[in-house]
C-alpha cells in the first residue's frame, strides 16, 4: 500500500473507532443525582472513581474524551513509568503539600492498590514499570476494577459549568453535538480530576487557580555549534547556572538529546522546570571521568600522546572533532570544553507536547488529609487539576494515584456522611 494510502487508512480505522465509542458513550444514561460525581476519567479520576465506588458511594464518571484513560497510553512512550521507588519530596514543586497528601507510606499504597487491580510490574533503576512494559496495561486494569466497582461511566461529556449549593453541587455536561449528548446532574460530592488544562468552569465554584503552563518539555538553546549534532545522544552530567545569581541551581545525570533548537532527553525534561532565559546549562560530556583522569587520557604532557584527537575513544566521535576544533590545540580548553560545555538557555521548546503544565487550582485551598476545599465542603480535587507538578521519573503519576485514592475515600466518605475514618474502616459513621 502506498504511504498516502496507508495514512487514509489509518485516519478511518480511528474515525470508526470514535464513531463507535462515541455511540457506546451516547447508550450510557446520565443519573439525574449521583452521590459522587468525578469530572475527568484520566489517572487520578479513575483511582478517585474505583476508591469512592468501592466505599459504597454511588459514582459517576464523566471525561471530555470519547473513552477514559488516554493519557496513560501516552506516558513513558507508550510503557508507562508509573511509580518510582524512591518518591523523594524534593522532586514536586510543593513538597509540604505534597509530604502531607501522601502519608507515611505512599508507595506502599500505589503498590498496594495495582497489586489489588491485578497489575504485575518490573524495576528500571528506580523507575516501576508494568510488567508487560506497555502503558495499555496499565489503563486495562484500571478500567476493569472501575467497571467491577459498579461505576458510570460517561464518556464524551465535557464539564462546562458548575454551582455549589449547600448539599451538593449541580454540574452542566455537555457532550458531542450529533450525539446529543448534553445532561445536567447533582452530586453530593464533586472531584475534580480534569487535569492541567485551564478550566474556565472551575472560577463558577469560585476556586482560586494560578495560570496554567507547560512544564516538562524541551529546553530551546542559544545558536551553538553543538546543536548542529542534532540526533547525537549522550551520556551527561548536567547543571544549571542562574543568570541572576551565577549560582548552580541544578544538577542532573541522564541521556541528552541534542536538537537543532537545544537539548532534549529526560535530564533535559527536568531541567526544563527549573530553567530560565539566560540561565547557562553546563554539560559534563565525560561525567564517568574526574577531571584529572581526563587529562591523564588528553593532555600530551601527562601521558606523552599528541592532544589533537585524544578524545576521540572517549567520546563520540563527531563530538570529540567539534570539541578539538573549538579548542584549537589548547589542552586547557578541550578539558574545560569536555567537562562544562555551556549553552545559554533561550526558553522552552516544543510546548505543545509538554509532559505536564505547571499551575492550577491553588493547594493551600484544600485540606491535604481529604482534598476536600476548604470553604467549598464536598468539592474534593486530585491530580494534576491541583497546583502540582513533578521532575520525570514516575513522580506526576503517583501523585495523580495517591492524590485520586485520597480524594476518591474523603468523596464517598462525605456523601454518605460518614467521617473519614469509617471509609478506611476505623470508626462508626455519624
Ligand atoms: C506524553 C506524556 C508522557 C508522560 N509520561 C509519564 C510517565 O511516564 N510517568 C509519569 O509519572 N507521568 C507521565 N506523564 C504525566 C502524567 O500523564 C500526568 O501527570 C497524569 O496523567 C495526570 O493525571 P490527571 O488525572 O491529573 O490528568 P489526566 O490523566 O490528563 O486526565 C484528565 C482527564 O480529564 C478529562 N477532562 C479534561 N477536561 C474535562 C472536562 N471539562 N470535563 C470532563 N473531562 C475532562 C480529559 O479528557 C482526561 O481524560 C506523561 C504525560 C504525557 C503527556
């Protein structure tokens, strides 16, 4: 089959296949009231759903999307990093808020909760993966213990518009035009679950939210002659030199990609969080080696060999040629170059595939014990629809299960007016 051809074919296999889920999603019959209601069907709000529904409550799910769970199959390309072993604080943006949602022992509650969902997993350094190292997986188990756990699932409904009043809160939906899919309800409990995008509805609860923008991406580079390696990949130490205060602000160890526009690659990915205009990325491009044993290997007058190619064997080769060349024979700068290679930072690139977005709903709203607003009782929050972000690495994931779990037990906890305790089985409802 000729290319255009295959790419026709595969453009009406999906539109088939979003005709036919979208037909599925307009058979599902929206309840007039629910007891909780979670709006956005990705990470956080299946775990929500699956918590609240097997705590007994009534649960609705709705998603802007014809089908739940999209943006899993998208993480860790298509594999899924979906936790990490060493869920170290630092690594989120709001450390304090995030220490106190996840408990003693998150881990141990996100292993616990796929080892409950039937999911097998496999260890890549500090990385959890599932087993079969494919991110359907991961979607697969989430969506049949949310169809065991007696959720609705409403699928290609978009929530639009919002109004809290004193018991509940009354929700507009609106779904995909030709298949009517509009419905209005109440809930006694709302979680909202929608992600990173901005939210115009959320401002109808009157919740307070910082501006939304991508995080996790690319970082875009002034000209170098090293971006003309584009495609090269590289094993680096990077750090990040602040242009105000000529201080590191970061150091990273990883892969780098190198691009025409800058660098890419996961230590990039989290670089681009932390980093500035003007800030200066130094690159160890030989971060195994100290820097006297680098001479030892480069510098004639250590090791009696010519300098002019002695770093080839040591580095890729078309990296070692542009290293000689800039050095022009002095062994002082080809070390200096090896060892902190510097490229001025001019932004972030290739936004539109930013891994997360940075902003949302302003945590300090919200009691980190339940997720649950603080002047708003019975509307909860989870996930990335908060004001939290992560470095790379299974970090957003976990915090999109924990928070979900959290969020999910307080819902079903207040809708059926019991303490939060009863949900986890402690205590005796009021
Ligand atoms: C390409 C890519 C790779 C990634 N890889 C990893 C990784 O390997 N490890 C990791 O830890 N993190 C990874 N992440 C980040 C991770 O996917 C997110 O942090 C996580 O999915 C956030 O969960 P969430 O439930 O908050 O949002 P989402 O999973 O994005 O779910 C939000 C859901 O809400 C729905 N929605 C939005 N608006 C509305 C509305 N108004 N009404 C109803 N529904 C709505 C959307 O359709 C969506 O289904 C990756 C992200 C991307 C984009």
């Amino acid at each position: 089959m000729a290319p255009s051809s295959r790419t026709g074919a595969r453009r009406s296999s999906r539109a088939a296949r979003r005709e036919e889920l979208l037909r599925a999603a307009a058979r599902v019959e929206v309840p007039s009231s629910v007891d909780v209601c979670v709006v956005g069907g990705g990470a956080s709000g299946l775990v929500a759903a699956v918590c609240a529904a097997e705590a007994g409550a009534g649960v609705l799910v709705a998603d802007a999307a014809p089908e739940c769970g999209r943006t899993i199959l998208a993480t860790g390309n298509g594999r899924c990093n979906f936790s990490n072993v060493s869920l170290d604080l630092r690594r989120y943006n709001d450390p304090a808020f995030v220490g106190a949602v996840f408990g003693e022992r998150p881990l141990d509650d996100i292993l616990g909760f796929f080892r409950d969902c039937g999911l097998r997993w496999g260890l890549e350094e500090d990385r959890l993966y599932p087993r079969s190292r494919r991110a359907a997986s991961v979607r697969n188990v989430l969506l049949a213990r949310l169809a065991r756990s007696g959720a609705v699932v409403a699928a290609a409904r978009a929530a639009l518009g919002a109004r809290r009043e004193p018991d509940r809160t009354l929700l507009r939906l609106s779904g995909v035009p030709e298949h009517g899919l509009d419905a209005r309800l109440s809930c006694r409990s709302l979680v909202i679950a929608c992600g990173g995008a901005t939210q115009p509805w959320l401002g109808d609860l009157g919740l307070a939210t910082r501006a939304a923008h991508p995080a996790l991406c690319p970082v875009a580079c002034e000209r170098d002659p090293l971006l003309a390696l584009d495609g090269l990949r590289a094993p680096v130490a990077l750090s990040l030199v602040s242009r105000r205060s000529g201080l590191p602000r970061w150091r990273e160890r990883g892969e780098v990609l190198v691009r025409p526009y800058g660098i890419s690659g996961i230590v990039s990915l989290n670089l681009s969080r932390r980093a500035a205009a003007g800030d200066t990325v130094l690159i160890d491009l030989a971060p195994d080696l100290s820097s006297s044993e680098l001479r030892r290997l480069v510098d004639p007058r250590a090791h009696g060999r010519a300098a002019r190619g002695g770093l080839d064997g040591v580095l890729d080769p078309e990296l070692a040629a542009l290293l000689e060349r800039r050095a022009k024979g002095d062994v002082e700068q080809l070390l200096a170059l090896a060892k902190s290679y510097p490229l001025v930072v001019r932004g972030l690139a290739d936004q539109g595939h930013a891994q997360v977005s940075s902003g949302g709903l302003v945590t300090g709203q919200f009691a980190p014990d339940t997720l649950e607003a603080r002047e708003l009782p019975g509307v909860f929050a989870c996930g990335e629809a908060l004001d939290v972000d992560a470095d790379c690495g299974g970090f957003n994931l976990s915090w999109a299960w924990k928070s979900g779990m959290v969020a999910g037990a307080a819902a079903a906890a207040r809708a059926l007016g019991r303490s939060r305790s009863h949900a986890s089985g402690e205590e005796e409802g009021r």
